[in-house]
C-alpha cells in the first residue's frame, strides 16, 4: 500500500494530523532517568535516551498517527547512537506508529543509492533476520533529480515515502531558498514544481503521492502558494511548539482535512520542563508528555477546523 | 593550526592535490579479502570492508595529503559500519593523512549542532578515552548560513574545515544549482558568494579559508568563474577516474599551485579490477593501488603543470 495512503489511513484512525518529533538531548532528560541509568559516559547515555524515548513512544502512540525520530540527536553518540535509533524505529513500528527518518540525506548515483539502502530500505537478513527501516524520511533536493532517483526507486519498490526538504522555517532559510529566480519567481517555488514531478508516478488512491515536501510552519503565505502549485505533495510541516510557528498558517496545507502533518518535538517531549506541568511529580514526568500530545491535538482540531 | 593552513602543508610534504576517495563497494572487493572473511552476513561484510580499506589506507598514505571517507558506504551497514568508518578515521589520522569525511551533512539550530558533534567534532571523555573526528567534512547549503554556523563553530574551535556543497558534477545538479537568479547569473554563482562570505573569518596564514567548496570536475568554464569570485576558498573536486571529469579543467581551480584538492576514489581503490592491471597476481592488488595512486598523481603533476 503506497505510503500516502498508509499515512492517510494512519491520521483517519487517529484522528489528527498531529505527530511527534523524537530529538532526545541528555540534558533534558527527566532527572528520575538520567538519576537511575545516566552518567557522562556514551553508552550510559544512550541508554538513558533509549529509555526515556521507550517511554515517550508508549505514550504518544495511542494519540498520533506517525512518530518522526530525528537521526542527529542519535549521531552524536556514534556507532551507539545509531544502534538506539534503528531500535527505536523497530519499536516504533510494533506500537503501529508511523515512522518518519529525519535525515535529510542527499547524494547523487551510486552514494546516493547507498544512503537510500542506510536510511530507508528494509532489510532482510540470510539469518532470517529482520531490519525495517522507516516508513519515510527527509532528503535534500540541492542535487536535482539525481540525489532523488535512488530514494524513489527504493520508495517505489518498498511502498516508503519521502519528504523533500522545500521551504524551511529558520531565519536564513531565504538566502538560498527564497532567491529570486529570472522568471520573477523565488527559488523555492522552482523546487516545488521538481518535488510535484518527481512525485507523479507514486500517487495513491486517495490522491496524495508517496513524495512529500517539508514546508516550514513560519511562512503562511508560502503554504498557501506552494499547495496551489503541489496539488498531491503531501507537507510535512515542523516548528509547531517550541519553534513557535503559526497554526492557522498551516490550515492552507489542506484540502478536505488532508494534506499535510504538522510535527510537534520539544514542546510535546519535554513538556514536564514547562510551567503548567510543574504540579506534577516528577516522577509522573510521561504524563505531562501524553498531556501535551492531547492538548496539541485538540488545539490543532480547533484551529484547523478538522 | 588552521585547516587550510594543515591541508597545505600536507600538500607540500607529499607534493601533490592529489587525494584518496574511500567509497568501498563489498561487491567490488578483491577476492583475496572476500574469500578469507566475507560473507552474506553483515558483520562479516563490514569486517572485510575494514580490512580492505585499512590495506588501502596504508598503501595510500605514504603519497597523498589526505583521504575522503564517505561515509554513506559504511552507513548502509547500520551501527556496524558506523563504527568501521569512525576506526578508519582513527586509523588514517595514525597514518599522517588528514581525512575528509564526505557526510553531506545539513539541518538548522540545535539539529545542524548535534550533526557538527556527530560528524565533525572531537570527543574527549571522561575515562580518557578519545574519539578524533575528520579534519574537515561536506555539508550541503540548503539551510543557508543557520545550517553551516555550527559546523563553522565547531571548525573555529578545534582548527577543523568544511566543505559546502556549490557545483556538483552530476547530470541534473542544474535542475536546481544552475537555476537563472534574477540578475542573470546561475544559482550556484550566488551560493558561491555565501560561501566566500561564511569562510572569511577564517582565513589562515596563506590566504585559504577553513571554509572550501565542492566543485565538480565535470564544469571547467564555472571552475574559472567561481575561482574569480572565490579567492580564499579552496575547491575539493571530485570526479577526477570514475567520473571521467576533465583534469584540464581542474587547473582553472589553482592559483600558484594552490587552491584545490582532486579527489579520485573507484579508479585507485578499485584499480586491480582494470585490465591494466590484470597482469598482477590476485593477492597482489594492493599494488594495482599503489601504482594507480602513483599515476594518477603523476597525471595530475604533468596536466596541471605543478
């Protein structure tokens, strides 16, 4: 079943478009996780992510159609890091959560086939062993259609996705992506018309392709442009929460109450930092977080009209 | 010591911008390796990958500057190939080469400085132990400069490079690279001037930046154009073997002899599968190696007349 699809049946079931962003940091962590399994050493700190993100997926499960784990936060602790991270996808996957790989990979020919192999191909072992890999992931477009190809072919034959970083939301996004073009047009909309080809032969039966773009939450105006342009490109749209952009902004990423999913991380995952969860014990940390999941969801169902 | 500054030096001492690309392929491997530790599973793949590139590393080092690893071909080996590529950047720095970790790396804020720790950084740890990362490595522009800032903080603090993603030689790098800007000139002119802008302050004592540009070898004419308006960046060119790009269009990129380094990966690591070289026993393919590095070098030194 083409990925979109899958997403879509995914939100539908649970009745949001919301889903969490996984960016673990040691220092955020609970103190009743990093008291009991922490320490400055690598492999003690992967552990306490690794169990701290169990518990964070067992609670937002339930609530959200898809998780988007991003890979950096795993990097940083090497070969470990990497282990936790495909661990996690793997557990992911069991509580039948959606998993998006935020990678933003990029490469061109044989290197880029590689990553498509790292980053979002299945795997099947002679040992009868099993390594899934995420259900979609980000890449990079700078290489053109070349860095694209591999991850397409992998998509196509595996029923994956991937989310083709368009229109960011940080503050110097526009030095590159909003230069203007010859034809009056900025550089982004140029790339929207690329990510809509590339997507034309992955599209679902509801008509969404398993090709998607990551459009950042800050640029309402932007939303509303590029979905006239991309009528099946499904947005992955980030910086709800803590990087604070606007959700009436993204309602002009919809159509018909689909179109796009809006990913909360730090302000969803951390929420037992914040203020209004400071009445809770500290040890009833994951509450806050299945608090903030349900507070986000019903927040974005009033806004968006869903 | 600054980047540019050490990458010169090495330059000097093994007299040639030649460098060495580590992109291992276990189909491609020499029998010889394959048959005493390979196998369908992937740890033993991984090990005969290592085993491979440590005899590469060290038929290489005696006369090159430095090797780019890329890290893709040992990422789609998961947490196992993780591991060999962070060993073999252990290794190559023993070795006196300087190693350029060829990750593509991208993100913004606190994600891009996770990647700068992950992909970049040294570690020193708390039981003494110490993880060197690669002296400089690839990043891609997308983000504009809130995605480069924190590899730049990260080179700024501990003497490290990077090298931005500008004009890559692949067939459809114009699909975005080569896009007309409103005045006239093509995208990759533009990003060309960011790049110039970001590696500024950090310019060492010969005039090159830490900051460098990925130029492909395929595009002799924009080699001369961004060497015009990019007089601190050194360009890391790759193409030169595989990729067939021209060794004449290469000399655009030097001022004085300097100013680039020329990357050539499966014409020297895989050069005993050429039909130059089937002369030589199976077991002795390091030769084929060693003798590719020899001429290509020589190559180099004629062509670019250094």
């Amino acid at each position: 079943m083409n990925f979109a699809d899958r997403l879509l049946a995914a939100i539908d079931r649970k009745k949001t478009p919301l889903i969490v962003g996984l960016d673990p940091v040691y220092e955020s962590l609970p103190a009743t996780i990093t008291g009991r399994c922490g320490g400055n050493d690598p492999a003690a700190r992967v552990d306490a992510i690794l169990q701290f993100a169990r518990r964070v997926l067992g609670a937002v499960a339930p609530h959200v159609p898809a998780v988007k784990i991003n890979s950096a936060y795993f990097e940083s602790y090497h070969w470990r890091g990497v282990q936790a991270y495909i661990h996690l996808i793997q557990e992911a996957q069991a509580l039948g959560l959606l998993v998006i790989g935020d990678v933003k990979r990029a490469d061109i020919g044989h290197t880029a086939a590689q990553y498509a192999q790292a980053a979002l191909a299945d795997h099947e072992f002679t040992n009868g062993n099993k390594l899934i890999g995420p259900d979609a992931i980000t890449i990079n477009p700078y290489f053109g259609f070349d860095g694209v190809a591999p991850f397409l072919d992998v998509a196509r034959r595996q029923d994956k996705g991937i989310f083709v970083l368009l229109r960011t939301s940080n503050a110097s996004a526009g030095e590159i992506q909003e230069i203007p073009t010859a034809d009056g047009r900025p550089l982004f909309m140029h790339t929207a018309g690329l990510i809509d080809k590339w997507g034309r032969d992955l599209i679902g039966a509801h008509g969404w392709s398993g090709v998607g773009a990551v459009v950042g939450a800050t640029s309402g105006e932007s939303i509303a442009r590029l979905r006239g342009v991309m009528p099946h490109t499904p947005f992955l749209i980030p910086g709800i929460g803590a990087q604070s952009g606007s959700l009436t902004d993204c309602a002009h990423a919809f159509r018909h109450g689909a179109g796009a999913v809006i990913s909360a991380s730090r302000s969803i995952i951390f929420a037992y930092r914040e203020s209004l969860y400071q009445q809770l014990p500290p040890e009833n940390w994951i509450q806050a977080v299945e608090q903030a999941t349900l507070r986000t969801k019903t927040r974005i169902t009033e806004v968006l009209d869903l």
